[in-house]
C-alpha cells in the first residue's frame, strides 16, 4: 500500500535553521537527515548533530519553525560553569539528532532574547515545545537533567 501525500506530510519533521557559513535560513526534514542535507544558498552542508548558534535574529524563527522538541542553552563564552555543561550538550545533540534541537545562544552577543526570557544566571537551558517555553534548569546540568527537560526516549 503506498503512502499518500498527506501521510508523507504528516511523518515530516521540518526544522528551519540557519547556515552556519552564510547565515541564510533552511528548512530541514529531520526523517531525512541520512539524505545529507545541504544549504540552499552556498551548497555547504547543515548538520544537526551538534548544537547550533542561533542569535536575536533568527531564535524565534528556529523556536516556531520546529517540530520536535527544541533545548537552548544560554551561555557566554567567558563562563566557566557553560564551558563545564558543553561536552553534555554536544553529546545530548549526537545521541538525539533528528529527534530534538539543540541551540546555544550567547548572552553577550544576543542580550535582547536573554532579557526576554528573564535569564539572570548561566548556564540556563531552556526547553521549548511547539515554540513554548516547557522547562528550565539554571546551572550546571547533567545529561539526566537534560533529558529530563526535553523529555527522555
């Protein structure tokens, strides 16, 4: 029995990021990350086993536009106790790809969506599911703590 559109449709998991190079938007289709996807403006590649920078800019873009679960942290490159959580967080966005977002925003660099959200301390990693807030841990988390926010396998 073959698939309809709409049930093609319906296993989409679109993501809109922007190209690490060039900065420009795409949309991604997570069931179709094996595909390799490519940025449609330079041709370099998007990978979404790692996580990604997003800024004032284009963070509320990233939030709307995913349909899996988002987990941001908000950092600063200064920041001892966010240089400790990152090795956690690059492994959370390995073992997780096609199934969460992981961002990283810089406090210093993206101050006004810091200030939106109330970020007072950092580390602070945020959890966002359909483009709302759904946790937050203030400080030093581990992959448990992590899991925990977005929601274990």
């Amino acid at each position: 029995m073959s698939e309809t559109k709409s049930e093609t449709e319906a296993a989409a998991r679109p993501v809109v990021v922007s190209c690490v190079f060039c900065g420009k938007p795409n949309r991604v289709d997570l069931v179709r990350l094996s595909a390799g996807p490519k940025c449609r403006e330079c041709g370099r590649p998007i990978r979404l086993d790692r996580p990604l920078k997003v800024t004032d800019t284009d963070f509320d873009r990233t939030i709307q536009g995913a349909s899996v679960p988002v987990l941001v942290d908000f950092y600063a490159d200064w920041c001892g106790p966010c240089r400790i959580m990152a090795p956690t967080l690059d492994e959370l966005a390995q073992h997780r790809t096609g199934e969460l977002l992981v961002l990283k925003l810089d406090t210093d660099a993206s101050a006004a969506t810091a200030s939106r959200f109330g970020i007072r301390g950092i580390p602070t990693v945020i959890a966002f599911r359909n483009g709302k807030e759904s946790g937050r841990h203030v400080g030093v988390g581990d992959m448990k703590v992590l899991e925990g926010l977005v929601g274990g396998r």
